[in-house]
C-alpha cells in the first residue's frame, strides 16, 4: 500500500462524522493540523478520545461548530473546552469503552492512528497505545494511520496489517514526552516509602498515573520478584526489571511479561519498549478486566485521587463541578485487587495539594463525582501514615483518615467527625 497525502486521506471525513482520535504519546498531532485545514468543509464532527497529548488545534473555539470533543476522559489538551462548554465528557470504566465501540452505541466512522512503520510482513504497531485503540480500529469503518519511524513497535494486540487501512500518511514527529519524576517532593517520596513496606515479595503491581507511583517505584529496590499487570507505566519500571527486581516469574496470567494496555513517559521508555518481546500490550478490556486481575495473587492497586471524605468516599475525577480527568481504570483495579488473594487496592494522596488545600475533608466539594465508593476502599496513604478502612464503621474509618490528615487540618475534621456521628472516639 502506497503512501498519501494527509489533505487526501482526510477527505473521507464528512460532516456528521464520528471520529475516534488515538491517545496518549501516540495523538496523532500532524493529522489533527491537517484536519483543522478542512474546517471550512466540515459541520459537527464529533472527536472521541481518552487522554490526549499536545496542541490539538481542533478544540480552539474558532473550530466550535466544525468539531466537537466528546471525551471518554478529560486530559489537559481539552480540559478548558470542557470547561468552557465546548466539549463534553462521558463518564465510563476503561474497560467498559471497548463495549462503546462494539454494540455501536458510539460507531465509529473514521479512526485516527498513529501507527510505527510497517515490518516485512505488512505489520504496523499501534505502538505505546493498544488500550482502546485496537477495537477503535476494529471497528472503524475507515482506518487513517499516520505512520511515524518514531513510534516503537511493540508486541501485543497492537499490531496491524496495511491492507487493514483506508489510507497511510507518512510523517515523521517525536512522540509526547512526560517526566512524572519532576513532581517528586518530600511528601511523595515519603507515601512511596510508606506504600513499599505494605508490598510484598512476588505480588503483582498496578500502578496509576503520576508522580506517587513513580515514588513507590523508587522504593522497592529492596524487593523481590515483583509482577506487573497495568493499564500503564512510565520510566520508573525500567531499572526494577533491569535489576530482576521485576521478573513476572510468579504471575498467574502471563508469567515472564509485564501486562499493559499504554506507556507513557520519556523517550528513553519507548526505546526501550521497542520491540521488547518481555511487555506485551494488550486490548484494554482484558487487561482491566476485574475477573482477569484477580487471578493474580497479591495484586497491590495504586490509584490516586483529589480528595477523600471522612467516610472514604473517593473523588479522583472533579474539583467540584469542574471536570478535570475522568473515571479511567481506577476502579476496575481497586476491585481487581480486593479480589485477589493477598490483594491490596491503596489510594495513595498528599494529605494538601500543593497550594495547600486538604485532601482529606469532611465531605467532597459539591459536584464532585465519586470514582471509588467507601465500601470499595481497603488503604488510604498520605505522608503522615496508612489508614486501613475495610470492616470498619463509618465512625472509626473516620478517626483512621484524621489519623493521617495534615496536622493543622486535624482539629476540624475532629469538629465535623462529632457533629456528624455525635461523638469522636468510643470513650467519649
């Protein structure tokens, strides 16, 4: 199959049309570009997408009425259209959206990928991002990759025959690039310590986005023969499984592999992945499938969130009304891990945000979505320590939390804890 022009391969997008838009390091930037071109021509286009990376063009307000967001997970590229009533936001388990694609309630009309160059046999790679890209391309009724001698081919569900393909648009650009260690402050360095010594020898990691699970990382040196199985990692993965400290040797479902759906992080990890026959990245229906997680023994979830409420419940999604990510995998892996056996789901947090706001308050700000329910928390960690939560009452889940508050923040909580359960502590 021969190359095009992208002004020739995005001529099949039509008014009306439903477009699926790869994610993550893999947003097929020059292809959006391109596409704002065609503006004039277009009404209504409606963008579906997880995170996406970069300057996307399409969702500046000059474009409103020719394309229109219509998000599976809220990133920075198109926070403020969300903000701002330009782009809209679907609420729904990462391993639910496969099943958007499939039973059409979202049909796809065009799929936008980027893609690594094609192999002898015909085979391209989705590369870093398999996760809900590979039913997008199932499923689409046209296929656009943007093929990019950056992108890494990795081994997985991700790979792609040419003739599968409506059109193919060469261009070369660097993948997105994220440092989560450049956010790593004394607090997190501390939860990642604490988080290390609650994991053991031979359990198998999930591990969430952001600086706290790139903390945890750092911590575990010491440990021995760790699995994982994710829906992403960045950096922090390599010098554990350059160390054995990772092997996968004790994994129940896909022993000697590290499991996950999308990486993301420096250029450095997607060279490193490149075809590296030890990660596999698959379907993100099975990788966050509950059943297929629990059959890992001693699944250890790290999650974060933006705040916790004295009964446990778990915003990890909104500032109050404000949109700011999305449901994503959190949950599917916080239940994954209490069903395993040995398993431990933690939400891990800051007990302020870096202005100084409390993370752990008497109730969620109004408006905010809970991703994680009280009965589905088992550990929240902070700096100040690690509050076990399972079979515990709402009163003394409560005293756990302030246990582990900021120290300024305490005394309110124990004022909200009494004037909402009537007393603070059993020998009041």
């Amino acid at each position: 199959m021969s190359y095009v022009s992208a002004e020739e391969a995005l001529r099949i997008i039509q008014p009306g049309y439903r477009v699926f838009l790869h994610g993550s390091a893999c947003t097929p930037i020059y292809l959006l570009q391109q596409l704002a071109a065609q503006a004039p021509r277009l009404r209504d286009v409606e963008i579906v997408s997880i995170s996406v990376y970069g300057d996307l063009e399409i969702d500046k307000p000059e474009y409103q009425g020719h394309f229109h967001f219509n998000s599976l997970f809220v990133s920075g590229s198109i926070r403020k259209a969300v903000a701002d009533g330009r782009a809209d936001y679907v609420p729904v388990f990462l391993s639910e959206i496969p099943e958007l694609f499939k039973r059409n309630i979202l049909p796809l009309d065009v799929a936008l990928v980027q893609v690594s160059e094609p192999d002898r046999h015909g085979f391209c790679s989705l590369g870093t991002s398999v996760d809900i890209a590979r039913t997008a391309v199932n499923t689409a009724r046209y296929v656009i990759a943007q093929v990019n001698p950056q992108v890494p081919r990795t081994h997985g569900d991700g790979l792609i025959h040419v003739r599968h393909f409506y059109a193919m648009v060469h261009h070369e650009e660097p993948l997105h690039e994220v440092h989560f260690d450049a956010g790593l402050g004394a607090a997190e360095h501390e939860i990642g310590r604490r988080i290390a010594e609650l994991i053991d020898d031979r359990s198998t990691l999930q591990l969430g986005i952001g600086s706290i699970p790139d903390a945890v990382l750092k911590n575990l040196h010491g440990h021995r023969d760790l699995g994982v199985h994710t829906e992403m990692f960045s950096d922090g993965i390599i010098d554990l499984v350059e160390k054995e400290v990772v092997n996968n040797r004790y994994k129940s479902v896909h022993p000697n592999k590290t499991v996950t759906s999308f990486a993301l992080g420096s250029r450095r990890l997607y060279d490193y992945v490149d075809d590296n026959p030890s990660f596999v990245f698959l379907d993100i229906d099975y990788v966050n499938e509950p059943y297929i997680i629990r059959r890992n023994a001693r699944v250890v979830a790290i999650n974060s969130a933006i705040e916790v409420d004295l009964t446990g419940q778990v915003c990890a999604d909104s500032i109050g009304t404000l949109q700011y990510s999305g449901v994503g995998g959190q949950m599917d892996f916080m239940r994954g891990a209490a069903l395993s056996e040995g398993g431990k789901p933690i939400i891990a947090i800051t007990s302020r945000t870096a202005k100084g706001v409390p993370r752990i308050v008497p109730m969620l700000k109004p408006g905010a979505g809970v991703v994680t329910t009280r009965a589905h928390v088992h550990y929240v960690v902070t700096e100040y320590g690690v509050a076990y939560l399972f079979g515990k009452n709402l009163r003394q889940r409560a005293r756990a939390l302030i246990e582990i508050a900021h120290p300024d923040d305490r005394e309110a909580l124990e004022r909200a804890c009494t004037e909402r359960f009537h007393r603070f502590s059993d020998f009041d």
